[in-house]
C-alpha cells in the first residue's frame, strides 16, 4: 500500500515491491543485490562506506490542512485538539539531516556506518519493528493488511479517525466519563437552568443543525452533532471535549440525526436523499437507503427501533425497515415537503409538520396519521398561517409542543382531537425562517429553544414564563439540548457553523 518501510493505517496504494524502501537510490552506504544475506551486506557495506556516510530514517507527518479544529475553554484558555492531517509517508534517503520546509513534525534516526547491527535492524523485517520510532507502526503488505481488516459496508463511506487522539473506536462505548458517574445511582434532581460556559468545540465548516445527548446514561457524556459540512461527530461533551471520530458517510449536507435507544447506531438523514444508520464504534454504515429525495427530518419508531421514518422535499412520509432497507409504509398529504415528524407516546400515532401555508388557509401545518393504517387523522389542528419547524413531546404529560415562525411556541393535546391550549404559548425569542428546535428537559419542567439572536431560552413549562436567557451565540442559536443525566447542562449550537457549547451551572 506504500512505498515506505513505516506507513500509517490510512496511507494511500503503492506497489508493494518497494515495501523495503528505494534502496537502489541511495548513495554511498547503500546496499546492492548480491548472494550475502541481509545482515551480511549491511555489515559489509557498512564498514566499506566512509566516515561521512550516515543512515538516516526521515518520517514526514504532512502538513495541517487547516481544516476543522476542536477547542475547549475553561475560563480563559483555548486547547486546539483536532485537526485534519495529509496523508503520512515514510523513506529512506542517505545524509538527511534537516527535515523539509512546510513539514509539521518528523522523525529523525540515524544510523552511523560503524554500527551495523542497528542498519540490520531497519532493514530486516523480522527486526525493525523494534527500531522505528513510536508512534509509527510497522509497513504491512497490502494483501496481508486487507484480508486482516474489517472491511466497511459502504467502501466509499469510511469514517475518519480524529488525529492527535490516542483514544481508539473501541473505546468510545466502553468509558465513562467521570463527570457522570456521580449522577448514575442517585435519584435525578430538578433540571436547573445552566447558566456559565463549560465547553467551546470549534469543528464543523458549515451550520450546525443539531446537537443531541445520548440517551443511555452511562453513555450521556457522549453529543452528537450533525452540519451542512456533510459530516457529523461524536464528542465527548460532558468533560474534555474532544472530538471522538468523524463519520463521513453523507455526500450532501446532514439536516438530521439521533442515537438509538440502544446508543450504538446513529440515523441520519441528508440531502443527498439517502437516510443512513451507522454504527458509533466502527463508524461502519449499516444501512443506506436511497429516499429519492432531500431527507429533512428522521425519527425512530419508540416501540420498534428497526422503523423509522424519513421526511422531506416530497408529498409523502416513507416508513422504512432498516432490516429488509425496504419502505414497510407511505403516508401521502398534497403538501410541498415534510418540516419535523414526532411519535406520539406509544408510536400508533404521530405528527408532521410542514410548509403548507397560503394566504387564505393553514389546513395542512400539522396533519396527525395513523401509523398502521397510514390514514390521515386530522389536518385542523393548527389553524394559523405560521409554519412550524420543530415539534417536541413531554415527557410525562399527555401534551406536545411546537415551534413557530410566530415568534412563539404552542401547546397542543397529545391525545384525539389534538387541540391547542390557547393559554400557553411561550413567547420570548425569535425563530425568524431558521430550523430553531425546542426540547424539554428530562422531568419535563423546563422548556428550551433556540432564537434566531443566538441565545437560548429556558422557559417554566406550567406557567409559561421566561426563566432565564442565556446569551450563547452570536448567530442564530439552532438547537438547545438538555443533559438527560447531569442537572444545569445544556449543548447549543449556531449557524455560523463552528460553534458548539456546553454550558453548566
């Protein structure tokens, strides 16, 4: 796979005849093909060679693409963590001493020609695994190493390890993080409102469109978040902030993604119209289906994981089932495209919102369906001529929310015939055409939103008042996601596209 002696895992394809390096290539000190066996040539060469000739092993760490980069911020200081690298190649070249112009780092090791036994040592294979630098791993022929791999569901779909992280993919599900483990085995406390800035992830290049907890407790220290960069990451959001793995496996921008209830498997939607289920750990697509077309919203089934369905610039709601990648069910509405879907407790119903307001009427803002009938339930729901880009179930209570371009959010009965409560309505912030998302916290006391000012706003959930603004972005704040485990925690992102936060109390 490389022409190098030293190669790491993600180098391109070379021949492989040049797996011990351009050895014709090198000037006096060299060694030439003739009936010695290795260590014998490199002895003899050596001690033949003059006194200036020295071996020198020269690893170039590629340049930083200057790509995306995570930062974390405890008070005043600022920790760059990651960044994309180039591609890494390591050779052999004769009286190297300074490293070339525009590398970020190198390995440098020489070999004096009156040492020959650590020359031997580079050159035989069965030995100079011991002599390369840490760090850098022994070349591994390009057969040996693909029939050794796991290979990927989708080739053109690899995730991308992190640079600069130690941590390996095994190890994203099987930590954690100290930060939580208080809160695991006692009883859950009031939501709290946060109110200081804990983390300050810089990485996405585009609009961050969601950022969202996982669900499992143990696990909760992990947020995910999904950009019109066409990726979206795993952080660890509770305690270092770093940036875990990116998953690549969108050609288009991701409007949409979740965890799983199980916590190991991400759905996501893009608009390359294709929905996609991948694992966390391996970064491995399980699923990918074509939708046909842009995808803006996915939502698992609650009582059957392996349902989902995927809404978008289409007339029509498709239910697919991710173990046959067949579409189970069609629910079809004379409407322009799909906004946000939402399961109603027990998943026999569920809600969609879309972009169907003209002047005289909003009959079709918000349809109700039956999922196994796919008949349409109502479509009177909500009577004003306001599109409706988020909804949000309570927790506890027979009641869902839905965000506004009025400027406001609405309460709605969650059981038949679904009608509004028109003494609560949280006014306070502004939604102005963005996707602003809103979200209850655990105990469903607090009620969170986004503003198209950049601030978050926490609102009591029984009297509707305004209990606190937290100012977290300086562009449109898309999403405000409370910490299912940890009390006064919340992550935020923006559509500048490389802010996201963690904020505490």
């Amino acid at each position: 796979m490389m022409s190098s002696l030293v190669a790491y895992d993600d180098s391109g394809s070379e021949d492989e005849s040049l797996a011990h390096g351009p050895l014709d290539s090198v000037p006096t000190g060299s060694c030439r093909e003739d009936s010695l066996d290795m260590d014998s040539r490199v002895t003899s060469k050596a001690n033949s060679s003059t006194q200036n000739s020295d071996w020198t092993l020269l690893g170039n760490l590629g340049r930083n693409t200057g790509k995306s980069s995570v930062s974390v911020n405890y008070g005043q200081s600022q920790v760059p963590n990651c960044s994309d690298q180039k591609k890494i190649k390591c050779c052999y070249v004769a009286g190297v001493q300074n490293k070339q112009p525009g590398d970020t780092a190198a390995f440098l090791t020489q070999f004096s020609p009156h040492t020959p036994q650590r020359a031997a040592d580079v050159l035989n294979p069965a030995r100079r695994q011991h002599s390369v630098p840490s760090g850098v791993r022994p070349y591994v022929p390009k057969r040996q190493r693909l029939s050794a791999s796991v290979e990927t569901a989708d080739p053109k779909c690899p995730a991308e390890q992190v640079p600069g992280s130690q941590r390996e993919a095994s190890q994203i599900l099987s930590d954690v993080s100290e930060r939580v483990k208080p809160y695991l085995d006692v009883k859950p406390e009031a939501a709290g409102l946060p109110r200081r800035l804990l983390l300050h992830l810089r990485a996405h290049q585009g609009p961050v469109n969601t950022v969202r907890w996982c669900p499992v407790p143990r696990l909760s220290h992990l947020l995910l978040s999904a950009s019109m960069d066409k990726t979206f990451k795993v952080w660890d959001g509770a305690e270092s902030g770093r940036c875990l793995r990116v998953y690549s496996c969108h050609s288009g921008a991701v409007r949409d993604a979740c965890w799983t209830p199980c916590g190991r498997h991400l759905l996501t939607g893009s608009f390359d119209n294709t929905a996609a289920v991948t694992d966390v750990e391996t970064g491995q697509q399980i699923v990918k289906l074509d939708n046909q077309s842009k995808v803006m919203c996915t939502v698992l089934h609650p009582s059957n994981p392996d349902i989902f369905l995927c809404g978008g610039y289409s007339p029509v709601v498709k239910a697919w089932d991710s173990r046959s990648c067949k579409v189970v069910k069609t629910y079809k509405a004379s409407i322009q495209q799909t906004l946000d879907i939402l399961f109603l407790r027990g998943g026999g119903d569920f809600i969609t919102s879309s972009d169907s307001v003209s002047r005289d009427s909003a009959d079709r803002t918000l349809i109700a369906w039956d999922f196994q009938t796919t008949a349409r339930l109502s479509n009177q729901i909500y009577h004003e001529r306001y599109t409706c880009p988020s909804l949000t179930l309570h927790p506890l209570e027979p009641c869902f929310v839905v965000q506004t371009n009025g400027n406001y959010m609405a309460a709605f009965s969650s059981q038949r015939p679904y009608r509004m409560n028109k003494r609560r309505q949280y006014k306070g912030h502004k939604v102005e055409g963005y996707a602003v998302r809103c979200e209850f916290s655990q105990d469903g006391t607090t009620l969170a939103s986004g503003s198209s000012s950049g601030s978050a706003h926490f609102y009591d959930y029984h009297n509707t008042r305004l209990l606190h603004t937290l100012h977290a972005h300086s562009q449109p704040c898309l999403c405000v996601s409370q910490h299912p485990v940890i009390p006064a925690t919340a992550a935020t992102c923006d559509w500048t596209g490389g802010e996201t936060g963690g904020w505490s109390e």
